[in-house]
C-alpha cells in the first residue's frame, strides 16, 4: 500500500473517518466505563464503527485507542494491559479496513503536564513506546498523535513513534481559542509552533482535530499550510460548535451537507486528509467522500 504522504505528493485528497465515541455509548457502553476496554469486552461492536466508516467510503479508518496510554488506562486499572488492548484496537480496525485503505491508529494525550512535573519525559516516551509498537503489532500502518495541546508531549510521543515503529506519523493539535495573531491551543501553542517542533520530532503529516467547526478549521489549515508549503495536512473538524438545549441535549450544527460543502473550501486551505471529529459520523463521512470525489 502506498503511504498517504505518497497518495498525497501524487494529488488526492483523501478521506478519514469520524467520532467514535458516540457509537460506542449508542452501543451500550456505560459512562465510567472504560473505552478501549470494550476493544476485548465488545469487539464485535467495536468492529462495527470501523466497518461503518470503511462502507462510508473512508480511505482511513481510525482505533479505539485513544486513551490506550498507560497513564490514562491506570485509571481503570487496566495499565498492564495496554499492549494487549492496543493491539486488539489495530486488529478490529484492521478486519475491518481490509488491505486497501489507511488503518492510522488514534494516540490521544496522556493527561499529564510535563512542564508541571507531573511526569518524566522518559516516563511518557515509555508510555507512548509501548502503545505504538503495540498498535503496529495488530496491523496499523501509520498512526494520529491527536488532540494534543503541548508541544513537549507531542514531540515525545511523535519520538517515540519514529524511533520504534514504521508507522507513518501525523501530529494533530487541537486548536479553541482565537488570539489576534491567530488560533491557540490550551497550551497557547500556535499553528507555526507545531509545525516546526513536529516537523523537528519526525512527523511525516501535520493536522487539527477536535474543537472547531469547519470553516474555523479552514483558517487552522492555512496557517498550518503557510508554515509548512511541502507537507501534508489532515483537518478533523467537529460538526460545528455544540449547542446545548434546556433539557440539557447537546446538539452539533453540522450536517453532512454542511460539511461537505466546506470540503473545497478546506482544500482551497491547504488540507489533504479530510475526516471529522465530535459530532460526526458515517453520514458526514458519506458527504465529505463525495465532494471529494467531485473536486
Ligand atoms: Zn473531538
């Protein structure tokens, strides 16, 4: 298979998937329960939210592995079993990829601050080792280092990947506030920064995921095409920004119709890999393909 920097340098623009956690709480899982468990607990259901963005016509399908770190499966008790775990992830998103498309595996943040001293950066290296190599071990061929907001952590989980795996590496931050010279992340971490300290750490592909709709995800994209004109870049928009109701429902404002319709616009921004995030499912991905097939 040809990597999707390869895909990309040859002119397509492909597709990723969407959210995942609101088909495995539509699937039963419990609040307090521990997602990447049900990786060995409900693999069938899990499964099934793969093979559904795979039938949606997505060119990459994520894991169930975004808090597969040791650290954040300490809280469940399940620490030791995060190889296991994440390999089991690989391997369901793998069955239901098949060959052809991207199994790019979800590698979410641990939830310790470096700079706080929460943590050693020995220690999260070590952490972010381990499930890389266990994520590669169960079939993925490239993973998302996502939702980050610091730059140590990302940088030392984007190391760990390319020191240990062969796994292609995209480091996606998640960009919420708007600053006069631009978006920041929590961390007050800009477009310009990632792109630099990632590229430095060996990302192969720069990205944004979680927070912003789409047309905010367009600006994120152009900043991050600017600091970065030869690389590649994966935009995960949310459906919009939440709405919550009085009875206490939250809704996201984007349909697929309106998601698709910004597909061009994103493009136009310097995005390659188009997929979503919170509040997005099979049917946004639908769309996105087919717009993407009408560029
Ligand atoms: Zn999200």
């Amino acid at each position: 298979m040809t990597s999707m920097r390869e895909a990309v340098a040859g002119g397509k623009v492909l597709v990723s998937d969407g959210g995942w956690g609101s088909f495995l709480v539509a699937r039963g899982m419990k609040p307090g329960e521990c997602p990447e468990f049900w990786c060995i607990s409900h693999p069938a259901e899990v499964g099934e939210i793969a093979a559904m963005y795979a039938e949606a016509g997505a060119d990459i399908v994520m894991t169930n592995s975004f808090g597969g770190t040791t650290f954040k499966l300490s809280h469940y008790g399940l620490a030791e079993r995060a190889a296991e775990l994440n390999a089991a992830a690989a391997r369901l998103s793998r069955a239901a990829a098949g060959p052809d498309r991207h199994v790019m595996a979800s590698m979410g943040p641990t939830g310790k601050i470096l700079m706080m001293g929460d943590v050693t950066e020995a220690e999260l290296y070590a952490a972010f080792r381990e499930q890389a190599v266990a994520l590669e071990e169960g079939g993925a061929d490239a993973c998302s280092v996502e939702t980050m907001s610091a730059l140590d952590e990302a940088a030392t989980a984007v190391r760990a990947v390319r020191e240990n795996t062969g796994l292609e590496v995209v480091a996606s931050f998640t960009y919420d506030s708007r600053s006069p010279s631009g978006w920041r992340t929590m961390m007050g971490v800009s477009p310009e920064q990632a792109a630099e300290a990632m590229l430095e750490a060996g990302a192969h592909i720069l990205g944004a995921n979680c927070s912003l709709g789409s047309a905010e995800m367009a600006e994120v994209a152009a900043a991050l095409r600017a600091a970065a004109p030869g690389t590649p870049i994966l935009v995960h928009p949310n459906a919009g920004r939440p709405v919550q109701h009085d009875d206490g429902r939250i809704e996201y404002p984007e349909t697929p119709e309106i998601m698709a319709s910004a597909t061009a616009r994103l493009v136009a921004a310097g995005a390659n890999i188009i997929g979503g995030c919170c509040g997005t499912g099979p049917e946004h991905i639908r769309a996105i393909r087919a717009a993407v097939d009408a560029l």
